[in-house]
C-alpha cells in the first residue's frame, strides 16, 4: 500500500509538473507571438472595412459616369477582391511568414490562368471597350459579326441579339468589336430607299407625281428633310425611279412595307405599267 501510495504522489507530481510546463510554454507563446496575431487581426478587420469604403466610393463614381452597370459591378468587385488579396498579405507577412514566394507563386499561377484563358480574356476586354464607348445599347437594332437584331443584353464576355425571326444568338464580343458594326437605332430619323421600275412606254412625269400623292396621303413621312423621287437609272427593261422619304426610325419598316402596296395600287389605278424581265424565244427549223 505505501508504495501504491508512493507511485500516485509521483504520476501526480509529474502531471502537475507537465501542466505547469505546458502553461509556460503557452505563456511563453502568447508573449512571443500575441501581439503579432493581434496585429494581423488588425490588420485584417481594418483592411477590410477599408476595401469595403473604397468600392463603395468607385462604385458612386461609376454609377455618376454612367458607366454600365454590368462593367461597373465587374470593376468594383475586381477592385475588392484585389485590396482583400492585398491585407491578407500584409496580414500573413505580420505573423512572419515571408510572403515573397507567395507572391511570386501567385503570380505565376496567374500567368498561367491569363495563357490559358487567353480568348475569354480577349472578350473580356472588347466587352469593357463596349461599355465604355457604347457603339450600341440594349435595345437597340444592330448590325455586328454577321448578326442582324435587336441587342438583349451586352455582357462582359459576349452580347446576346434577339433576331426578327425571334431567334437567340450570343456573339463573342471579340467578334463584334474585330469588324463593322452598324446601328440602325442610333438616329432618330432614317431614310428609305425605294426603286419603282415602269415601262419606256410610260410617261415619267405621270408617275412621279403618283409617286409624290402616295408620299403625300402617309402621315408618318417626315416633312423634313423633303422626299426626293428622280430618275436613277435607265435600266433594260424599265426606266427606274427612286423615292426617298424619311421617317422615325421607329416607323421605318411599316412606312417601307406601306408606300411599296401604295404605290403598286396607285400604278394599276392610273395605267402605269411595272414591268418584268421577259426573255423572247425564236426557233428556227433547220431542214
């Protein structure tokens, strides 16, 4: 029973001394190491309301150059995601941890995402070149890429068109700003341009005023600019006649559809003939 005795005073001499050196060590620890943590925490929760203070302001900036939301959410977004990657470095390095490898390991991992992701990048920047000098706007009808209709929504990394056949098609924004792009949308007036072919036969003077009457009797013409009907060409079969009103563009494809059935009832009324390509055969009989 003594040495019983004797064995548990030991182990309970011995935690007490391995708690007590545990404590030291953890006392020794705080001193060394506290107030580099606390400084880092600092650090972090400064740096972050301070990232947040920040893009809040580029966020109003933007929003006063009425720049797109879209770009203006991507920027300021960027912007957070930079200046946090930046605290928790500043943070890392006041723990002592050398953070230059880190640093070059994140660059290096980034050149290889920007290689391989080399495309997107490309339509990421034609789509901020879009937002910024807005060739078009959604809502527009546009031209681009060899896609015809209207611009849905213009994106970072590509702009969906809505075709008049009600299509949906999403044109890479690398491809829309590497050619030509026109915007039917962008004036407010635009002019239309018919031919009207009658018979060497006809008189002209006759049928430009027809044409002037069919101008004249549709109330979404413009007064100005004035319409202007010519001859344009003295073509095979016909001699042609231009007639050029202009309209809203919002009315230009109803007004075009409208003078083209005035015109063709207006020329059946007054005996005025439209012409079409007739070919003459001959046959010979060869004994």
């Amino acid at each position: 029973m003594l040495l019983a005795a004797i064995q548990s005073t030991t182990e309970s001499e011995f935690s007490s001394d391995k708690l007590l050196t545990w404590a030291e060590r953890a006392h020794q620890l705080a001193l060394e190491h506290g107030p580099r943590l606390v400084a880092a925490i600092v650090i972090l929760l400064l740096g972050w309301f301070l990232a947040r203070l920040v893009t809040g302001v580029q966020r109003r900036a933007l929003a006063r150059t009425k720049v797109e939301p879209t770009l203006a959410n991507f920027v300021t977004k960027l912007s957070y995601v930079a200046l946090m990657a930046l605290v928790a470095i500043a943070a890392v390095s006041k723990l002592g941890v050398e953070t230059a490898s880190f640093v070059a390991l994140l660059g290096a991992a980034g050149f290889a995402v920007g290689f391989a992701l080399q495309g997107s990048l490309g339509n990421f920047a034609a789509g901020v070149m879009l937002m910024i000098f807005r060739p078009f706007r959604a809502g527009d009808f546009v031209e681009a890429a060899g896609t015809t209709g209207t611009v849905q929504e213009v994106g970072i990394f590509a702009t969906i068109f809505t075709t008049p056949d009600n299509k949906k098609v999403i044109v890479s924004n690398s491809a829309i700003t590497s050619g030509n792009i026109t915007n039917y949308s962008a004036m407010p007036t635009r002019r239309i341009d018919l031919v009207f072919g009658i018979s060497y036969g006809d008189d002209m003077r006759k049928a430009k005023d027809i044409l002037r009457r069919v101008v004249a009797a549709e109330p979404r013409v413009l007064a100005d600019p004035p319409v202007q009907i010519a001859v344009s060409e003295l073509g095979d079969s016909s001699v042609n006649l231009v007639c050029r009103p202009w309209v809203a563009t919002a009315d230009f494809w109803a007004v075009r559809f409208a003078l083209i059935e005035a015109a063709k009832e207006a020329f059946d009324a007054e005996g005025v003939t439209i012409p079409f390509p007739q070919r003459d055969v001959h046959v010979h009989q060869v004994a």
